[in-house]
C-alpha cells in the first residue's frame, strides 16, 4: 500500500502558442517559478514591516535595493552552484551546460553563497555591518524555502528513498516503489520549523550575527536530518558510504552558525 502521487500539472498557465518569425513559442507560468514569486513577495511584505517598525534605519528604498541584488544572488548562484556542486563533469564537457536552465535545477548552497554575496554589496553600499543585514534578513528566508519545496513536490522531484512507512508515496521517474515524500518533511523542517524557531528566537535582543548563526544552525541540522531520507543524486552517489552532497555542503553551516551563537560579543 501506498499513497499516490497527485499528478499536479507542473504548468499552472499556459499562454499561447505564438508563432514568431517560423517559431513556435508556448510561455507558460510554472508552479515552481509561481513558489518563487511567493517567497519574494512575503519577503518583501515582512521586511517592509521591518522597515516602518525601524525608527529611520531602514527605508523601503533601501529594503528594495537589497531585495533586487538577493534576488539575483538567489537565481545566479544557485543555478552556478548546482552546475559546480552536482554536474561539474557536464560542465567541464560542455560549459554552456551553465546556461541550460531547463537541464537540471538549483542549489541551495549556491543560492545561499549568491545571496551571501549580494548583503555584503548591500553593506558596503549603505554604510552597515554585514550581519546587521544579515540579522534582518535571515528571518524571512525559510518562506522561500518552504515554498520552493512544495514546488518540488509537485514537479515530482526530489524524491526521497525507497521506504514501508504509511505514507511512502510512489512518484513518476521514481519507480514502482514507494518513497519517502521527502520534499513535503523539508516543507516541514525547513520551511515552518525553521522559521518558527528564527521568529521567536529573534524577538528578543540578540548579539550581532546571533540570529545569522541560527539559521545556519537550524537550517544545517534540518538538511542533514532529512538527507537520511532523501535519495541521493545519481551522478554523484553516496561520499565515504554513507554522506551526501548536501549534508557535506550542511556541516560547515552547522560549526559557523554555533561559532556565531555563542561567540563572546557585547550584546546589541
């Protein structure tokens, strides 16, 4: 026994087919680009909020500006870091495998480098400490991620490892057995868990970089819990028998983010 999959159409609408110069074309707007938008919009509304709340220190302006470059850290590293992290030998074969958007995905840790990135021009540009922006930004990330989770599952990737539990789930390319539906525990861990420990984590007064520090802490641990679960990338297998690239990739979170917690610092 085991739960079906629910076939969602990974295009949520379609617009044409438009023939240009001999050329057909079908631009369609994907669940998975529509989970995207979700995660910027909510990011833009709640640090907004964050910005009428801050006495003059933040602008919306300036909350703009920062969201454009993040944005662009987000689309620009984490397609990099998938080429690098996960299919480097096809792009060492082909470089312009970098530009194929539509053969392979994106990366976490390279989005999370992009973005890295893109709140150190920020910082330098408006005058501020690096984790002055990072605090204020690390709250709202986990929407993002639990919504691009759910667009995994509905795209049907991802999938976790074979399993018996109650609610293994068999997913087209995955085979005839069921599998663990291990984009929907990251929707959990990830997206809710996550960002319900960084909310009440960071009502309270916190010393610089404290809250960056937990979520790379809590986001770390999350990703290797469900690493267990989630089947490995083919390409790339199991490292040393039993770790995958993501948890190798996760480690280094974990140590910097207890680094940043309880580092010795004035608090704010």
């Amino acid at each position: 026994m085991a739960l079906t999959f629910p076939q969602i159409d990974p295009i949520m609408v379609s617009f044409g087919p438009f023939e240009i110069f001999g050329h057909t074309f079908e631009p369609a707007l994907r669940w998975y680009g529509f989970m995207y938008l979700v995660g910027f919009v909510a990011a833009m509304w709640l640090l907004n909020r964050y910005a009428d709340r801050s006495k003059g220190v933040w602008t919306r302006d300036q909350v703009s500006d920062l969201l454009f470059y993040a944005f662009l850290g987000v689309i620009l590293g984490g397609r990099i870091g998938y080429v690098i992290f996960y299919h480097f030998d096809l792009f060492l074969a082909n470089p312009f495998y970098l530009f194929q958007i539509t053969q392979g995905g994106m990366s976490f840790h390279g989005g999370l480098i992009g973005v890295i990135l893109a709140m150190l021009y920020i910082a330098r540009k408006q005058g501020r400490s690096f984790f002055q922006v990072a605090d204020m930004v690390a709250p709202v990330v986990p929407i993002g991620l639990g919504a691009g989770r759910i667009g995994n599952f509905i795209n049907g990737e991802l999938w976790g490892r074979v399993t018996d539990v109650p609610w293994g789930m068999v997913f087209p390319g995955g085979g005839p057995l069921p599998r663990h539906p291990s984009q929907l525990y990251q929707f959990a861990l990830e997206g809710v868990a996550l960002f319900l420990l960084l909310y009440f984590f960071s009502r309270k007064p916190r010393q610089t970089g404290a809250i960056s520090g937990m979520f790379l802490l809590g986001y770390g641990i999350f990703r290797c819990v469900v690493e267990t679960v989630r089947q490995p990338d083919s390409q790339l297998g199991f490292y040393f028998g039993f770790m995958t690239m993501g948890q190798i990739l996760s480690i280094p979170m974990i140590v910097f983010g207890l680094y940043l917690i309880f580092r010795k610092q004035d608090a704010k």
